[in-house]
C-alpha cells in the first residue's frame, strides 16, 4: 500500500546528507566562487549587470565546479534508486524496450556497449548536469534560489520521468511560488507507470527504504 503523505518527514539520513554536500561545496571552492559573483559587475556608462542565481550557476559549471545539488542528486538518489549496469541491457519497462546502460542512461545506447564504472560515474555527472539541472535552473522559475535537497529531489525527478513533464509540474509551479514543502510533497504524484502504483517508483519519490533515501525525505530534510 501507497506510503501516506503525512508519513513523508525529514530524517537523520537525510539531513547528513544534505550535510555532507554542503560541505563538499565548500571543500571544492564551490561556494567560494559562488560567494564572489554576488557583487555587481560594472558596465559601460552608468548601468550595471547584477549576477542572477541562475547566472552564478552556470558560471561555476563552465569553471568545472560542481553543484552540491547535482553531487546530492547523483550519489543519494539517481546512483542507488537507478543501480550500475556497466554492459547495455534492454530495458523492457517502457511500452517500447530501450537499450539502456550505466545508471539508466538510454542516449545513444546499443546492443552490446560497455562501460567502466568510472566511465559510467563520469557519463552520468555530465548529462545530469547539462541534461537536467541546468535545463530546470533556466526553466522553472525560482529554482535557482531554491533549498538545495528540494533542487537535487527535482533533478532525480526529472531524470526518471523527463525534464519537460518536470517543468510542467505541481512541484515546479510550487518552487516559483516558494512553497518548498509543498513542492517537495508535489513530486510523490509521479509513482506510477501506465497509470498503476509501482511500488519502487512510490518509495522512491516518497521516504525511500532500508539502504536508498526517498526523493521527498531529502526533498524535506533540506528545509528549514
């Protein structure tokens, strides 16, 4: 049976988590470089360009940082929740199989393709980046500013049931108006395939399991 929504709370787990990537962004010198777009940039004559958050982000990746957000997404959610598969099997959930590989990746996959885990680890930071977080940071209004647990549950969102559905979404419409728990909450709708509760689907969006943590339980623990 489908977990309640007023079982869906933050946890220990989930708060180390969010933790543990707020100190890798300072570790890596993310925030630091963040810290310094925040100043306005002078232009010609008397106008200035003022740094959006959206803007602070993309500079960051184009300097080879990471967002805590994406590394969240990647290790707590996508990884666990999708599993390592490093030879191309076919998938056969979607109404038409599709070669899939990694963590889940169907791009460009074929019958017989191999990866390392290394390789994989790599495959799956670039397209979350540029495929995902990025395409909802300049998509969803207020996303940006957003809590990062709320922008890494939103990203393994997207990467499960696409960024375009993401975008239209309750959670999406709730992140524009800061309602975080709302939004947060939100997500819990996308449980299911050709319209039946799947139950790994409803774990994953909702407080997760014994080892994997949910998308909402992070999604809560990051708020304040």
């Amino acid at each position: 049976m489908p977990l309640p929504i007023s079982k869906i709370k933050a946890t220990l787990r989930g708060r180390n988590a969010v933790a543990a990537a707020i100190v890798f962004a300072g570790a890596s010198g993310y925030s630091a470089y963040v810290a310094q777009q925040h100043a306005t940039v002078p232009a010609p004559a008397v106008h200035q360009m003022v740094v959006t958050p959206a803007m602070e982000i993309h500079r960051a990746i184009d300097k080879g940082y990471i967002p805590p957000a994406v590394k969240l997404a990647v290790e707590q959610l996508i990884g666990p929740w999708e599993g390592l598969r490093t030879t191309a099997y076919l998938d056969r959930l979607p109404k038409v199989p599709v070669w899939t590989v990694c963590y889940g990746d169907t791009l460009g996959v074929k019958k017989g393709m191999k990866f390392t885990p290394e390789q994989c680890r790599d495959k799956l930071i670039q397209r979350v980046l540029y495929d995902y977080y990025l395409p909802l940071v300049d998509g969803v209004p207020g996303f940006a500013e957003a809590p990062i647990s709320l922008q890494a549950a939103m990203t393994s969102g997207a990467y499960n049931y696409g960024v375009a559905r993401q975008k239209k979404s309750k959670a999406a419409e709730f992140v524009g108006k800061r309602q975080y728990k709302e939004a947060c909450i939100a997500q819990t709708a996308f449980n299911r395939a050709g319209g039946i509760v799947l139950e790994g689907l409803d774990k994953r969006r909702k407080m997760g399991d014994a080892h994997r943590i949910g998308e909402a339980e992070l999604c809560i623990s990051g708020l304040n």
